[in-house]
C-alpha cells in the first residue's frame, strides 16, 4: 500500500489550502506537480526530502497507474489518478537553519580543498563516461564564469554578475547543470558569507536578477529556493557539517549530494565550492 512518509513544509501549506494542480512529469524517482504555476515534488523513499515535497514509501515511482497531465486534488487527503494518500501520519520536514555561520577563511578555505578532493574523484569519471561535447562546454563555462567572478567581482561587479547570470539554463535537462552549479553557490555563500564582506553587496544583486532569467519551471523552482538558501537535507546535513566542523558530516552528505541525478550533484557541489572559495580570499 503506498503511504506518505513525510510532507515538506511548502507542500503541507498547499495540501492545507487545499489547492489542485497536474502531473507535468512522471520519472523512477520523482513526479513533478504543477499548482498554479508552482511545482511540487512527489518523491520516492530514495531521495532526499525537501520543502516542497511529499515523500513516498515506493522506491520505483514509474510503475504507478500515473501519467503527465492527471489531475491532483489536495483535500483532506491527495488525491492522485484514484490514489488517495492521506497525510495525517506523516513527518513534516522543515528547512529551519540560522541565517548565517561564522567561520574564519582558513576554515572555509580547508573545507572548500575538502570539497575539492571530494570532486576530483568524480571530475575524471564525469569527462571519461560523459563525451557528449555540449556537457564538456557546459562545464568549461562554467568554470570561466566563476574564476571571472572571483577575480573581478570588486573591479568589474556588473560584467561579474553577468557572467554568473549567463549560465542559468546552461545545460540539458529538467535542471540544466548551470542552474545546479548556480544553486550550490547561492546556498554557499548564504550561510558562510560575514555581513561585512566585500562579496555581500554583489550577492545581494545577484539574487535580484535571478528571478528574470529563463530556465525550466523546475530548475526555476529550485533556484527560488537556494536564493533564500533553501535545498534538500543532504545539503542541510552539509551546511551543519561545515558549521559545526565536522568533516565525516560534511563528506557522508557531500557523497550523497554527488549520488543526485547524473550530474545534478556534481555541478551543486562545484558551485557550493566556488562561493566558499571567494568568501575565504
């Protein structure tokens, strides 16, 4: 019998308003909901919870009687394709971390090369099994994106914040590896950047113009979130870790993050890392 395991706090407020929406994706893990123009998550048991999703106690999603553009009613219970999922017994999961850590730059610098050994073992197996040309680029602009901002971002702030800006939507995919790359460095450097440092008035712009740019609903989503320093608990299990300096925290969810899509998690951490290494400059 399919139950619900946990509600995310977003989604609870949806089910309470009682709100209705459309499936807009069915896939092994993860169906997407359309309400009103606001995606939601119906996950699998596999995958990391969120605010705006509903995990489910399936591990496979793609068996079920389910396909792209069935309604979904949130009422007392939701209501899915004849599927009724009540959510009286379910978790319901919260974001809730402080708005910022301190922590010195030798610090951030020694968890960013943490980060970096942690990629590096990815980095050669992402080039090798991956030959698709489009990903290689992808992931060389990237890399230039985010060197110019680190070395201009005092100097040159708009041609910085551009050069960020251009890579939403870079990329294939439901969420293109630039938005990934883009949503690790948002959450980074919300929880990790001092008020007095040079970087916060870029990123305080940089957060304005996200919302104009064009990417997919879901990737939108996701970068709405990350924009308040929002994600999913392995990156909140990340966050702890870094705050509290506990580097088996910090490795177990960095690992699990890197497990996420087929290069979702690499890209997020990529970016993650970027924006703690300009914090520590």
């Amino acid at each position: 019998m399919l139950k619900l395991l946990s509600l995310g706090a977003d989604f609870k407020k949806a089910v309470d308003e009682k709100l209705a929406g459309k499936v807009v994706l069915v896939s092994r893990r993860a169906l997407l909901i359309d309400v009103n123009g606001t995606i939601f998550e119906m996950l699998s048991s596999k995958m990391p919870r969120s605010t705006i999703s509903a995990v489910l106690s399936r591990s496979e999603l793609k068996d079920l009687p389910i396909n792209v553009g069935d309604p979904v009613s949130f009422r007392e219970s939701i209501l899915l394709n004849g599927i009724e999922l009540s959510p009286q017994n379910a978790e319901v999961w919260a974001w809730n971390l402080k708005k910022r850590y301190n922590l010195s730059k030798r610090a951030l610098s020694k968890v960013s090369e943490k980060i970096e050994n942690i990629l590096s073992v990815r980095h050669p197996i992402l080039l090798n099994e991956v030959r698709d040309p489009l990903l290689r680029a992808t992931l060389e602009k990237i890399y230039l994106a985010f060197s110019f901002c680190k070395s201009y971002f005092e100097k040159e702030p708009n041609q910085s914040m551009q050069a960020v800006l251009d890579i939403v939507g870079l990329g294939p995919g439901l969420t293109p590896a630039g938005d990934d790359a883009l949503a690790g460095f948002l959450i980074g450097t919300y929880y990790f950047t001092p008020r007095d440092h040079p970087l916060s008035g870029f990123l305080n712009g940089l957060r304005n113009e996200i919302g104009c740019k064009t990417t997919t609903a879901y990737s939108k989503r996701l970068l709405g979130l990350a924009v308040n320093g929002i994600s999913n608990e392995y990156v909140r299990g990340l966050i702890l870790g870094i705050a509290h300096q506990n580097y088996y925290a910090l490795t177990i969810n960095s690992k699990k993050i890197l497990r996420l899509g087929a290069t979702s998690g690499y890209f997020f951490l990529l970016g993650f890392m970027k924006g703690l290494e300009m914090i520590a400059l």
